[in-house]
C-alpha cells in the first residue's frame, strides 16, 4: 500500500488498521507523481459537535519543499470549513511554525511518551466489560468534546486484550482503550477523574502488552508524568493541540489525560 510506504519513510506508527478509519469515517486525499505512485497524503476526520481532525499529512522526501503539504493541508481546510467544522489538529514544533501562519492557534500541551516495554507495572483496574460501554463512550464525550462511538468502538475492538476500567465510589472513574501500531502499541485514549486513575489504568494496559508503548499525555497532569517516568517511561516529542481561529478548544482536559493519538484527537 503506497499510503503505508510513506508512514514508514516517515517513521510514524499507523497501520492499514488506522487508513481504514479515515476511509470509512473521513475523507483521505492523496498526491501521485507522473508515474502514478503515491507520494503525499492528508487525511480528515469530522465529529459531530462542529469540529474535525485534520492529520496524515505526509510528502516523500525527494518531494518535500514544493509546496505539496501546504496545498493538502489547504484542502482538508476548506473540506472541513465547507461542512461548517472548525479545523482542529496536534502539531509537532516543525509543524506548528507552519500551522501558525495559517491561523492555527495553540491550545493544550502534549507529550508522547515511549515505554520499550519490560517490568509491568501493577494496577486496581479491572478489564472492560460490555455493561461498562454506555458510561464508557458519555466519560467520552464530556472529555472530548462530543460523541465519538464510532471511532471508539474501532479501538474497542483492537485493544480488547488491555482496554480497562476504574470504579470511584461504585461508579465509572475512567477507562482506557488502544490499538497496534506499526511499531509500537499506542494507548489512547485515557479518559479519568484524576490523575491516579489514569496511572491505574495505564498501568493495567502495560501488564498485557509484550513491546514498546507509546503515550500521548496533556502536560498538565504533572502526577501521571512522574508516575509515567516511574514506570521507565521516556519522553519522545512534545504536539500541540491547535485550533483554526479559536482560543478555546473543545472537551475537557481535566478528564481527558491522554488522546488517541495525534492523527485521530
């Protein structure tokens, strides 16, 4: 798959699994050479509370600096913009000085964690079971901003070896959920009352996990960070989280303390 050529020149972790949402869900745009291979994608990824995910923005090196990436991410605008959504991505630093200019404006601070894998760390979660589901997906929408059933029930189903849940005072306090990557396991998204239960959570996952992990946290949960650096976690690359013309984003990031991944929100 071409698209998948370009993810690992990149050295990015999605897999055909990851394509088959934006394909399903969203929309994918792609650029070929005179040949007819692909050599640059973008991709988006619309919800339904007025906002949508713009991300897979790749271009192969030998047609890198002409102009291409700019035009893809120009496009997922107006895409979005024309369905009356409000264009949202996570931005590493090289892609935030593009993004600015453009009108994107800095909202939360991300950090992507690596775990390589090795001692599991113990945990009070408890697997995901089916009953759990209704009050997993509203945990969701009040942290992220709206109802995304349908992508969660994709990562559903691709982590049902580690996808857990913590109980606060008899009720629901947090869930977790993942998917395989290319390279690594990405857990994501945490979704919690505090920050200790997204360290029972994380926890629960890393014990049912052989390999490496990676973990997208907001920054301002300074409690799961050190717990984080505890376990052997090490920090890999900072995202920000960026908004077309608007300072405030959607969601709650008190609850929300890591996302999916930068590609999905």
């Amino acid at each position: 798959m071409g698209a998948q050529a370009l993810v690992a020149e990149a050295g990015w972790n999605q897999s055909a699994a990851d394509w088959r949402i934006f394909l399903d869900l969203g929309r994918a745009f792609a650029v070929k050479d005179a040949q007819g291979r692909l050599v640059a994608t973008a991709a988006t990824l619309p919800y339904p509370s007025g906002f949508g995910w713009i991300s897979m923005v790749l271009v192969s090196g030998p047609f890198r600096r002409r102009g291409i990436a700019t035009r893809l991410l120009e496009r997922c605008m107006r895409a979005l913009q024309g369905d009356g959504m409000v264009p949202v991505l996570d931005a590493t630093p090289a892609g935030r000085e593009v993004y600015r200019p453009l009108g994107f404006r800095d909202g939360w601070a991300i950090t992507r964690w690596r775990w390589p894998g090795g001692s599991r760390p113990g945990s009070a979660a408890r697997p995901l079971q089916q009953d759990d589901w209704p009050a997993v997906l509203r945990l969701d929408a009040q942290a992220f901003g709206c109802d995304r059933a349908a992508l969660l029930e994709r990562l559903r189903a691709r982590s049902s070896h580690f996808a857990c849940v913590v109980e606060k005072g008899g009720a629901l306090g947090g869930f977790l959920l993942g998917r395989e990557g290319r390279v690594a396991t990405q857990l994501g998204p945490i979704v919690a009352e505090d920050e200790a239960a997204a360290a029972e959570l994380s926890g629960f996952a890393c014990a049912r996990i052989a390999g490496p992990v990676l973990l997208d946290a907001l920054d301002r949960h300074a409690d799961l960070a050190r717990w984080l650096e505890a376990q052997g976690f090490a920090r890999e690359r900072p995202y920000t989280r960026m908004a077309l013309g608007r300072d405030e984003l959607f969601g709650d990031p008190r609850r929300l303390a890591a996302i999916a991944g930068p590609e999905l929100g």
